[in-house]
C-alpha cells in the first residue's frame, strides 16, 4: 500500500499540473458521482494529510485515498494514456493536461467546508506543515499494552506510516516492532524518527530500505541476518473476528524480543 511519502510527492505532481487551471473536463467513473460536473471550476490547491489527498476547488474537495494499487498519472492532453482505460476511476482535465486516477480505493466529492471530516479523527501528519510530534506522543500512550509495530500504522495516532517505515523506524530505533508501546525506552526519540525518515522518503526518493524486505540479508550494524514475522491483531468483520496479520522484518540481536535480551 503506498505510504504517506508517495502521497505527498503525488500530491505535488497534481499540484504542479492543476493549481490554478480551470478543468475543461471532469469525469468521475463511480457510480454515486457519476453525475459531478467540475467544468469551468479553478483548482485552487492540491493537498494531502497521511494517506489522504484532496484536489480542492472553491465549492468541492475531490477526496481520494490510493489503497493498495491505486495511482494517479499525468497526460498530456491526447497522449495515450500507459495504464488500462478500464481501471480509471477519475479524470481531471485542463486544456492541456489530463490528470487520472487509476484503481483508486476512495473517491469522493465532499463541500468544500466538509473535508475536514476525512481527517478529524487521525493523528498529526508526518508530513504536514503544523506536524506536532508531542500530540503523536500523546495519542500513542494512550495504548501502553498495544505492539508498537501496530501503534505505528494506526492513523489515528500518527498519519502517513505504512507496513515498510514502521519495520524501518523501529530498526533504526532498535526497537523490536511487538514492543508494547509502554515499554519503548523512549517513545518521543521513536516519534523523531518516524518523521526524518517519512520527510527523507518523501523528499529525496527513493528511501532504500534498511530492513523492510531484506529478510535472511545481514544487518548493517552487526551482520546478524535479517528476519520477518508476522503482527497482527484481531479486527471485527462481520459475525465473527478474523485475525489480519503482516510482515515485521527485524535483525534478532539488534531489536531482541520482548522479554529478552541483547
């Protein structure tokens, strides 16, 4: 799933192409929108907090959220397009350009003082102008018992981490990701961390990662080989609780276990 630097840099892309043009055309491929006509409407900003982006014009928020294989490209204007006509789902369109989101998880139209209820209920953006690190701080105390590794990509805490720079942040920290969040030696050090290195994703791409994906590679700190094993937590879904789990990659000697030791 991209994380929150790919969502900052695509926001910048559309920023680039769309602030302060007028859409000759608009083209919303989802059944409830079907009907929207931003035509002659000025795109006044482009925008994203964590995961969430928003294409804003004087009247409407056109929110999306990528999921797990949603994109948005540019085109020039009659320029083939590079991904299956069939999978867009948006199109935002200049006299000169052609902005398209492709198999995007989210999208919706909001009024223009409605978007901020996208977003009230998720922590400080890692990525954001008004990023408050002692507020993410604060929101994940609230879970002392709960894995770190899980703590992180709750949005509600902090918005923008996914499942590759929560195993990033906790192996640079040393700290194993099923730490309970009360027991990470120093959680505002771990928080710091999380936004250098989201702000040098998205900054000065492309992060290559430390762990993430090196599994059975030798630490950089002390050769040891890399490891992956799953984190999870149970979720509601339905009748019943199912178990959603996924990889944490760790150097065992580095970030040792709870419970053990170095």
């Amino acid at each position: 799933m991209p994380e929150g630097d790919t969502v900052f840099r695509t926001a910048a892309k559309l920023r680039a192409a769309l602030a302060g043009e007028e859409l000759a055309r608009s083209d919303f491929r989802v059944p409830r929108y079907a009907t929207v006509d931003l035509r002659g409407q000025q795109v006044t900003e482009v925008g994203s907090y964590g995961k969430h982006l928003f294409v804003r014009t004087p009247t409407v928020s056109v929110h999306t959220h990528l999921k797990m294989e949603g994109e948005w490209r540019v085109f020039r204007c009659g320029q083939r397009w590079t991904k299956p006509r069939v999978s867009a789902r948006i199109v935002l369109g200049t006299e000169d350009v052609e902005a398209v989101g492709f198999s995007l998880g989210t999208v919706e139209v909001l009024r223009a003082e409605d978007e901020h209820t996208v977003t009230d209920h998720l922590g400080p953006d890692l990525l954001g102008p008004n990023w408050d690190p002692e507020e993410a701080v604060r929101r994940l105390r609230r879970y002392t018992d709960q894995p770190i590794g899980l703590a992180l990509l709750d949005q509600r805490n902090l918005a923008g981490i996914g499942n590759i720079y929560r195993s990033e942040v906790c192996y640079l920290r040393r700290v194993h990701p099923a730490t309970p969040v009360g027991a990470v030696g120093d959680l505002t050090a771990l928080v710091h961390e999380a936004h250098r290195v989201l702000t040098k994703a998205a900054h000065e791409p492309p992060w290559r990662p430390l762990a993430y994906g090196k599994t059975r590679r030798p630490c950089q700190r002390c050769a040891t080989p890399l490891v992956v094993a799953l984190l999870g937590e149970s979720v509601p879904d339905r009748d019943r609780t199912a178990r959603r789990e996924r990889g944490i990659y760790f150097c065992p000697r580095c970030q040792p276990a709870p419970g053990t030791s170095e």
